[in-house]
C-alpha cells in the first residue's frame, strides 16, 4: 500500500504511464480545431490526432462533442469509453497536496510538479473542476476506485460490442517511432524494368485494426487492471502510511505490529462493490481463456499485419491434460468450496472467493485472537471461519498443521 501511494502521490500515474509508451511530441506547429462548427467525424478525426501523453484531456473533450452530435459513432465511443479512466485524475495533482505535506516531502513534490511540461495535460493535473482535497490514504483510495468504475464502463462497452471492427489512426508526430517500425512490411517493390520503384503506404503504416480477438484483449487488460486496483482499495488504510513511518526501524514484535495495525488504521470495507464484481471477471477471464483455445488454430497462423495484437503467436497454446485439469480446478475455486489437502491425511473445505463474494464489515474480524509467549506466532484467530473462507471453521486447526 505504501509503495502503492508512494508512486500515485510523488509523480503523475498518467503521465508516467503513457509516457513510457511514446516520446515527448516535437516541437512542431500542429493545428487540431475542436469546436461545435465541426461534425461528429471531424471531432472523431480531430479527437484520435490528441490522443498523445499530453492532450488526453483535450481527445476525450473531442470525443465526447462527437458522440453528442452522433451517439452511434463507434469510433468515438470506444476511445471515450478507453480515456475515461484517466479523466478521475483531473486536479489530483492538486487535490493531494494537504495529503503529501502530511505524510511526504511537500518541497519534492512541488519541484516535480513545476518540471512537467507546460501541456494541456499539466492544467488537467492541476486544474481540479472543484476543490476536494485529499487528506489521507482513503482519498487516494477513492480516486482509485472511480478509476475502477471507469474499467469497468470499458470492459461492458466491449462486452456490448465483441465483433467491433474498428481502424484507428496514430498521430505521426507522436507515434513517429512506432509507423516507422511498421513501414517496412507496408512497403512493396513494383517491377517496370528501369522504371521499377519502391513504394511505402504511410496511411497504413500509420493504421491499427481493432478486431474481435484484440478486444478480448484489451478486456482482459482491463480485468487484470481492475484486479490489482481492487487490492489496494477495498479496505480503508487511513493512517497506514504515518503508522509505518512511525514504527520504522523499531524492533517490534509480530504481535506488536499487528496491535499497532489494528488500533491505527481504518481498516473498514471501503469498495464492497469492487469486491463483489471479483467473481464475475474471474470468470469472464476463464471464458475468455476457452475462447482462445477454440480458435487457437486460426489466429496462431492468422497474418495480424497492422493489427494491435500483430503477433499471432500470442494466441499460440498447446490444451494438454494438465491444462485441461487446470482449467477444471479454477472453475471449482470461482464457483464454490473445494477440499484440500493439509497433509498427514488433513483436508479442510476452502471458499477461496468467500472474502469477495461476502465481505466482512472491518479486516479487523479476521485479526489473530491469541499469540504465543514471544508474540512471534499467532496460536489463534478471531475468526474461526476467516471470513467464510474457511467452511469448517476449523482456522486454529489449518494454523497447526503449518
């Protein structure tokens, strides 16, 4: 969580998440008009040349007066609803001072601010719609569980949409390097004896095709996405980041951390909801998983020339016998309690999805009850079920067979 907050906070996510994907734009004049006089396909237009590290604000903007002039234009949807996750960063950088000087290094942080480019991106950074400041780890949870939601309106989009065709155009003064790397197989040799020529299509170059078996992709992107994030919201961490710092470099007992744990944090469900929907992308993933396997033939010798996913051998995969019993075994975990083996002819009932199917009201529940004499060993949980995960309520007997 520390490490988690520790990157939100001391640098911009969005910048430094899409900077490592392009170079910083040239210094060059470019004009891209985005205003009510044009229609929905030139806002289209206008919104895909934007979508660059440091105009994603002003792209969505354009997207979003394209689908107001035509609510069908699929183009524009899909990048709206693909931007929107980033558009809940607008005014963090701001919003999250009063939290950096509480637990950070307000000075760093500024200095970092005022050396990022002079973008429209920055103004979006800064520029909060209404001040909301952020004063402890919750408000950067709560940014991030907007970011959530904004996943998941993508991941319906495409659910709504699976057999989408879509050609999307890289702006050449962002994406230089990437068109460059894809002329080549863009280019031909035509043949007219002394006037035979080499001819390369930019255009083409410059075009990625979406299709049905890059959707699925980007959907299960997402899902890992949503994944990770639900981890780090879930539960409400205010005071974790001034509690670590507290106990830093003390020689403390695993008993004593968790006392300190459990009298200083939060600790309450904070995203049910996030939890909730773990099921549901655990399942579409498998799926998703089975869709690759039944037309694993086509697309492993597919040419995916100009594709997003080019590579056709990312589809490549052998279903042997114990990819088969793989599979089954993780449809036992998502759908209910499965039996497993302690050892010394031990076995225990396991709902691994119990914790986020039924979420306890505080971690807290789940805390240890008893410790050994040297506070180095829990001997016993409050718990007994650990939140439904443990069907036989047997947690005290699983912790010693460990």
């Amino acid at each position: 969580m520390k490490k988690m907050i520790k990157t939100i906070v001391m640098c911009s996510a969005l910048a430094a998440t899409l900077s490592a994907c392009s170079e910083a734009p040239k210094k060059e004049k470019v004009l891209v008009e985005i205003n009510n006089s044009k229609s929905a396909d030139e806002l289209t237009e206008a919104g895909e040349q934007l979508v660059a590290p440091y105009t994603l604000n002003l792209a969505y903007r354009a997207f979003e007066m394209a689908l107001e002039k035509n609510p069908q234009d699929m183009k524009a949807k899909f990048y709206q609803k693909f931007l929107k996750r980033f558009m809940v960063l607008r005014g963090f950088g701001t919003n999250v001072k009063p939290f950096v000087q509480k637990v950070g290094d307000i000075q760093q942080y500024e200095q970092q601010m005022k050396g990022l480019p002079s973008y429209p991106m920055k103004k979006f950074l800064m520029t909060p719609e209404k001040s909301a400041p952020i004063q402890s780890e919750s408000g950067v949870q709560k940014t991030l569980i907007e970011y959530r939601k904004a996943l998941v309106e993508f991941r319906q989009f495409i659910a709504e949409n699976p057999e989408l065709t879509l050609d999307l155009k890289m702006n050449p003064y962002v994406f230089q390097a990437q068109i460059n790397d894809r002329l080549e197989q863009n280019c031909v040799i035509i043949e007219n004896g002394e006037n035979s020529r080499y001819e390369c299509d930019l255009d083409q170059a410059s075009t990625v095709r979406v299709n049905i078996a890059d959707l699925m992709v980007l959907k299960q992107e997402a899902a890992a996405e949503i994944l990770y994030v639900t981890i780090y919201t879930s539960y409400n961490m205010d005071g974790f980041t001034e509690y670590t710092k507290e106990i830093e470099g003390k020689a403390l007992t695993q008993q004593q951390i968790t006392e300190g744990l459990l009298s200083k944090i939060n600790l309450n469900v904070l995203d049910k909801d996030g939890l909730k929907s773990i099921k549901s992308i655990a399942t579409d993933m498998l799926v998703a998983v089975k869709w690759v396997q039944k037309y694993s033939d086509k697309l492993c010798n597919q040419n995916r020339k100009n594709h997003l996913i080019e590579n056709g051998g990312a589809f490549c995969f052998t279903a042997d016998v114990e990819f088969q019993k793989s599979m089954t075994q993780a449809e036992q975990v998502i759908n209910g309690a499965i039996t497993v083996d302690l050892g010394n002819g031990t076995t225990t009932s396991v709902n691994a999805l119990a914790l986020f199917n039924n979420p306890v009201a505080s971690l807290k529940e789940l805390a240890p009850a008893t410790w050994s004499a040297d506070g180095q060993k829990i001997e016993s949980f409050r718990d007994k079920t650990m939140g439904g995960i443990l069907v036989n309520g047997d947690a005290d007997q699983v912790l010693k067979t460990k």
